[in-house]
C-alpha cells in the first residue's frame, strides 16, 4: 500500500481537485484492492488496476456533481483561449529547467487546479492517463469534437497560467 | 493558432505534466485505511452487501423471497375472487365519492377558461407567452453568469 498510494492520490486529486474528497476516493481505492487481494496479490499489474479503479472513482464521484451544475458550468462558452492572442512558452526543456524546484512543480499543479472542470479532466486524462481522445468523449458522454477543443483550450490556459507565474516567478526571485 | 503551434504547445506541456512527481499522500493515510478496514471487518454480515452475507443466508433469502412473491400473488386472486372484496371496494367507492364531485367543479373551471382563452386575441397570448419564455432565459442567463463570476473569483482569489 506505501508503494502505491502517492500514485493513488495523485490520480484521484489532479481529477477532483480537491484533498478531502480525493482522499476518500484513495481510501475506497485501496478497499476495493482489499476485497480483491489474492488476484492482485500475484499480478504483476497490480499499480495499473489501482490506478483504473482511481481513475473510474474519481469519474464517477465528478459525474455525479457534473449532472447537477453541467448547465451553469458550461453555459455562454469559456472564458479561455480560443479567441486570445497566441501564449509565448518556451522549448519544453527549457521551460521543465524552470519547473524543476519543488515551488514551482507546485505552481504548475496549483495552475492546474486553476483549470475549470471540464478542460482539467480530459487534460489530465489524456497527457497522465494516456486515454486516447475518443475513449476520453466516451468515458464522458461528450463529443469527440469537444474533447479536442476542451483539451486545446486547456493546453493553452495552463500554458498562460504558468507564463503569468513564471513572470511573477522571476520577478520574486529578482 | 496553427497545427505546428499546437503540436508544439502539446509537446510543451506533455514534457511539464510527464515530469510532475507524485504528491504525497497525507499523513496517516494508511492508517486511516487500516482502520477503515478494520471497522468493516466488524460489521455484523447482515449490514454488509448482499455479497458479503453467508452462503446458505443468501440462499435461504432468495427462497423465502420467491415464497412470499408467490404468497402475495395468491392472496392478491384469492380476494379478487371473494365477495368480501366486493363489500371492499365498494367501501372505498363510497368513501372517494367526493373525487367525482371534484371532478365535476374543476370540468366547469375548465370550460370558464377554455371560453375565455378562445375571447382573447391570439397576438396577446403569444406575446404572454413571448414575454414568459425571455423572463425564463434572462433568469437562466443571470444565475449562469452570477455562478461563472462567482467560480472565477474562487479560482482566482
């Protein structure tokens, strides 16, 4: 359990975004590994099994409260990035040379955080889970169309969010 | 933005994401989940899952279940059958009496307003109805954006 359950949380928070409920999510996680010990006790694939029943917990904990706020969450588009200037960023390595202190690997998840529910999710399905877009639409009941464009938007929120705090960043540390 | 800018945008913040570490687990987590096991081991079985319960309870449950299914069905044609479910329903016919009545004093109501719909123009009526379906989307558009404004300034505070 020590050796997974990091993974466990993470999963379930960068989903949820929020600790009390994500740990709850850990907590039936590591219930139901219980209940099925013996298969995972000799499965060399035990940590993908905790992570998929993780991953389907903290979905279904987020379609839950989805059902009830969708239409006000979702109503008059976004505030984002679709009509905004292009955002500079740098080169991947330069940019992860900036990333690597632990402040600012916690600035990147606080700016993920930052991202609205239905960009994060499929963000973070996609570039941490590895789900391929059309089973992301599935999992979701959304179009395959709006997973693309939800998954853009947020690529490019979260690189305006980062640029902004890069900024803020050197002009501290200055 | 054009697709080499986002196939660059996606490589950017793939390489940030990938790298990221774990977060920790808090404290004491394990030990919740300990004693959270802990507490449902003692659970007696019959508040536990169906799953959970003995084999020969879960049998016996399914029997007698089937056994009063079928016990209700019977009974249910028994006193169909029987005169006694006659002095019975009509018992409540008489009881509900007043359920006719009702219904006799909404028809007339019914007519009232029928007629005066049918005297006024039909350019007033859809203009009521024109008016009520903009005060219903002005509505939703002003919860809409009060939630929008209030959930932008949680996120952002």
């Amino acid at each position: 359990m020590c050796k997974y359950q990091d993974m466990v949380f993470t999963t379930s928070v960068r989903l949820v975004r929020n600790e009390a409920q994500a740990e709850d999510i850990s907590q039936e996680v590591f219930i139901k590994a219980h209940e099925n010990f013996e298969m995972l006790s000799t499965s060399p694939s035990a940590g993908g099994w905790l992570k998929t029943v993780a991953t389907n917990l903290s979905l279904n904990h987020l379609q839950r409260y989805r059902k009830r706020w969708k239409f006000f969450s979702e109503f008059g588009g976004d505030s984002g990035a679709e009509d905004s200037p292009p955002v500079e960023f740098a080169a991947p390595d330069t940019f992860f040379d900036a990333v690597d202190s632990d402040e600012r690997r916690a600035w990147v998840e606080d700016a993920l955080s930052k991202l609205p529910d239905h960009q994060r999710v499929p963000l973070v399905l996609y570039h941490f889970e590895e789900i391929p877009y059309d089973e992301i639409a599935t999992r979701l009941g959304v179009s395959l169309a709006k997973v693309k464009t939800d998954i853009l938007r947020a690529r490019t929120a979260l690189a305006k969010i980062m640029s902004r705090d890069d900024a803020s960043f050197k002009m501290l540390a200055n | 933005m054009n697709p080499h800018d986002s196939d660059k945008l996606e490589a950017a913040i793939h390489g940030v994401l990938r790298r990221l570490p774990d977060r920790k687990a808090p404290a004491g987590f394990e030990g919740r989940v300990l004693a959270e096991l802990a507490r449902r081991a003692a659970l007696p079985w019959w508040r536990k899952s169906f799953a959970h319960w003995p084999s020969f309870v879960r049998m016996g449950f399914v029997a007698g279940s089937a056994v009063a299914a079928l016990a209700l069905v019977y009974g249910l044609f028994a006193l169909g059958g029987s005169r006694g479910a006659l002095q019975v329903a009509g018992g409540i016919s008489n009881s509900l009496a007043w359920i006719a009545f009702a219904r006799d004093i909404v028809s007339t109501f019914d007519g009232k307003v029928r007629m005066l719909i049918a005297a006024v123009p039909p350019l007033w009526l859809y203009g009521a109805a024109g008016t009520v379906a903009i005060c219903y989307a002005a509505l939703a558009a002003i919860g809409a954006a009060t939630y929008r404004a209030v959930t932008f300034a949680r996120q952002t505070s």
